[in-house]
C-alpha cells in the first residue's frame, strides 16, 4: 500500500515540476519576444462598421494629361525615334515626314520673300514722287497697303508652317507636345501617309503622375457609390501596395449587356507603378447603419479550435487571452461584439507567438 502512495505522489511531483517548466519555458520565451521588439499594440477603439464593395477595374490614363499627335501632311515617315512605352520629353523630335506641302512651303515662303522685297521698293519708290509732286496721297497709301498686305502673307505660312511642323526643309517634323509615356503608335518608318490612312492619331503620349482606374459596379450596388467615397487599389502586379484615391466620377448610364455602371477613381501616381491596361481590384468603403463597435487590426485575431482570440496587454504589462465574437471584418479591422472594450490594448504584430506563449502559461 506505501508502494502505491509513493508512486501516486511521485506523479505528482512530477506533473507538478512538469507544469512549472512550461510555465517557466513560456515566461521565457514572452521575454524573449518582448527582447527582440517583436510586440506592437494597439489601442481598441469604438469604430462605424462599414462594408467593402469589391469591384473590378482597369488603369487608364487621365485624359486631361493625355495628348494626340497627328501628320499634319501627306507624305513619307522616316527617322522615327520611339516605340511603346518609351518615355519621351516635350519638343523631343518623333519622327518626320518628307511632305510636298514641306517643299511647296518653301516656295511660297521665297514667293513671299520676293513679294515683299518688291512692295517695299514700290512703297519707297512712291514716297519719294510724293515728295516730288508726281504721286498721290492715295497712290502712296495704296503702296502702303500692298507692303502690309505680303508681310501678313508671309506671316500667315509662318503660321500654318508652325502648324503643321514645316521648319524650312522638305519636311515637316512631328515633336513631343508634353513629357510622358508613348501609349500608341500608328505610324512606321517608310510609311507613307495620305488622305486615306490618316485618320488616326500618329502617336498618344501620356503623363502618368495622375492615372483613372474605371471600374464595374453592379445594378444591386449602385445605390452604394458616390463621388468622393474613399476606394483602395490593388494590382496583381504589386500585390502588397495599395492605391488610396477616390471616386472622382460615376457614369449614370448602365452597360445594356453587363448591366453595369462605371465609376471613376483619381489616383496619383508619382513613382509611376500603375500602367495603363493593367487589372485592378477596387475596394469601395461603404457605412453602414452608422454603428460604432470595438474594433481592433484584423492581425491581432487569431484563430484556434473553432474560436477567435486576441491576446490583451494589461495594465500590469501581463498578457492575457480574450475570446472574442467577431461580426464583421472590413478595411483591415475587425468589428468585435464581445471580449474586449475601448480603451484596452491588443497585441497586434506576432500576434499568434503570444497566442502560443500565453496558452502554455
């Protein structure tokens, strides 16, 4: 009988030692991720619980920053310098065409030349008989009028040279109207440009500091959208980055297949990451019933055995697991009903190492 006393109270002992090792083994292992900065918190507070609405979009470029460049003229393109996606500078020479208008250009600019030489001799010429008395008061002014008359001819083809590219040579040459990103192209080297192939614009460049994306929202969730509501952007190409803009315009005109209505969001774009054609997932936040509840960062919820747990930083810096009832989850937060008030902190980074610490206390 002593036998089975003693066995009974070494397995004791010993479950008893058990759990004070991993007791002590879980004190030191919050230490150490305490030591290593590995905690952040942050303060539960009362939030309006909002919906998302997931929309599917695409990057285009904002028109108001867009520009088209057309051939002035007939003829044939050559030295052409940019492709796609090439990034370009204002008044940088695109490419240029040998144009008859170039060279007829020229002629009539000598033509003009010529006749203004001639009208100033002929305006010298009748002021000097009216001095004279052999030329009228009308026939100097005529002379005078004639001169006036070549010297704005001539300005007009300075004009439409201007125009049309022509700079004195036999061509005329199509140049960067602002700095951006060649998005079309629509003409090649040895090309010839006419009357009937001319119908498109030569080249589109785009500034990309201020990009659209256009998205689809379904006939059920017009009612959700209107300008200036905040929207977050997501590409497949930067998959961590997220877009803040907002929506800048909704087309009051429904898609008679897709049964669609687009909405537009304006987002800067400075270091030039949003392309145009690129997919975009465009997250709407909507309020909703105007509900404040504790919300907490959706990182400081863990999942275990069917339960949602946050763990609590107490006053007395001790650590603390809370069972929570999770309603909603929106916008990088979750909305709880139940498990912790406004005011107390939850660990919000690592969130799951403290989870484990804690639970082997």
């Amino acid at each position: 009988m002593k036998r089975i006393y003693t066995v009974i109270a070494a397995i004791v002992f010993l479950a008893s030692c058990n759990r004070k090792d991993q007791q002590a083994a879980a004190e030191k292992q919050l230490t150490v991720i305490e030591k290593n900065n590995v905690c952040a918190t942050e303060t539960v507070k009362l939030r309006s619980v909002s919906d998302e609405l997931m929309l599917n979009g695409d990057v285009m470029c904002d028109e108001a920053l867009l520009r088209k460049v057309f051939v002035p003229c007939t003829g044939r393109v050559s030295h052409l310098q940019v492709e796609i996606g090439d990034k370009v500078m204002r008044g940088q020479r695109l490419a240029m065409i040998h144009s008859e208008g170039a060279a007829d250009y020229r002629k009539s600019l000598s033509d003009a030349d010529a006749e203004i030489r001639m009208a100033k001799r002929q305006y010298s010429m009748m002021q000097d008989m009216h001095k004279s008395g052999m030329a009228s008061d009308k026939e100097v002014e005529e002379a005078r009028e004639h001169l006036l008359m070549t010297r704005a001819e001539r300005q007009r083809l300075h004009d439409v040279a201007r125009i049309n590219g022509y700079n004195g040579m036999a061509y005329s040459t199509l140049v960067a109207p602002i700095s951006g990103y060649v998005i079309t192209k629509n003409i090649y080297n040895d090309s010839y440009v006419d009357d009937d192939n001319n119908n498109e614009a030569a080249f589109e460049i785009a500034d990309l500091k201020r990009v659209w994306v256009v998205a689809d929202v379904y006939e059920s969730d017009i009612a959700k959208v209107h300008e200036g509501a905040e929207a977050s952007v997501t590409t497949i190409a930067y998959p961590d980055a997220v877009f803040k803009g907002k929506i800048d315009k909704v087309y009051s005109v429904l898609d008679n297949e897709s049964k669609t209505m687009k909405v537009r969001v304006s987002i800067n774009n400075i270091d030039g990451k949003l392309k145009p054609g690129m997919f975009a997932n465009v997250c709407v936040s909507t309020k909703r019933n105007g509900s404040l509840l504790p919300a907490v960062p959706s990182s400081a919820v863990v999942f275990d055995n069917g339960s949602d747990y946050v763990v609590v930083r107490t006053a007395a810096n001790k650590f603390q697991l809370r069972k929570v009832h999770v309603v909603h989850t929106s916008a990088g937060y979750s909305f709880l009903s139940s498990g912790v008030k406004a005011g107390e902190n939850v660990v919000s980074k690592n969130a799951l190492l403290y989870f484990n610490a804690v639970a082997n206390e």
